[in-house]
C-alpha cells in the first residue's frame, strides 16, 4: 500500500493541521481545494487515505465520495476516509467509529481535532487496511 493521502478541507487551519501532522508522519501528502478536483486526484495518484471535509467549496463530501463512484452499491472501495465534521455544540465532540460510506474503513473526526488524535486513526485504518489491526471488528 501506497503512503499517499489526499487532504481536502476548505477551512485553512484545519486544511494545514492535516497536511502538517500527516507529513511528519512519514506520509506523502496530497492536497485539493475542492471536491472537482480531489476526485481528479484519487482518480490519479490512488491514495490510500482522503481526509475529507464535510462541506467543501463546491460541494458537499459526501457528494465528492458519490463522485467517486462510493455508495451503497460499491462497498469497499480501495481507500480510506476521514471525514472532518463541524463539532456539535453541547456534544463531547470527538470521534465517531461510524463510517462516513457502508462497509468501508472510515472515521468521522469533529473539528477543531487535536492533530495527535488525527495521527493515532490514520495509523488505525491503515492497520485495518492491511488486516493488522488487532481487533477485527472495529471499522
């Protein structure tokens, strides 16, 4: 598996939270600014990982994964996602293990995230891409 992951995030402070915690990780970190072109970029560089923002420029992330053809009716597809949603006010905020499409390894982070954390899942899912994680069950 590749190390790309591709950042897409209209809010600047979260958009270079990512890309900065993510490239010290090791990764090669890919970016775009709306979701037109970040379905161009998976389509081209095939990243294992989209960091993904709820609402976009152009678009909403959940459109952007429509584009990509991500749906009920395709399950599985070859990357992960993290999609990055606005913090419900009075929630504990956080992550949600519910993935953002069906039967996909996926997290749900709220911003603002603590980078730290933002690391720590993209390490899970890609033990659970690889089918190292140890816990089989978590998605």
């Amino acid at each position: 598996m590749n190390r790309k992951i591709l950042v897409v995030e209209k809010e600047a402070k979260y958009f270079q939270q990512a890309v900065d915690v993510l490239s010290r990780d090791g990764h090669e970190v890919i970016t775009a600014e709306t979701g037109a072109e970040a379905v161009a970029r998976v389509l081209a560089e095939q990243p294992w990982l989209i960091v993904l923002g709820k609402e976009l420029p152009d678009m909403p992330g959940e459109q952007t994964l429509l584009n990509l053809g991500v749906g009920q009716d395709s399950p599985g597809r070859a990357f992960g996602v993290i999609m990055l949603v606005p913090r419900t006010q009075g929630d504990g905020g956080g992550l949600s293990y519910t993935p953002p499409y069906p039967d996909a390894p996926g997290f749900y982070l709220e911003t603002p995230f603590n980078p730290m954390e933002l690391k720590q899942i993209a390490r899970r899912l890609r033990m659970i891409m690889d089918g190292t994680y140890p816990d089989r069950t978590v998605r």
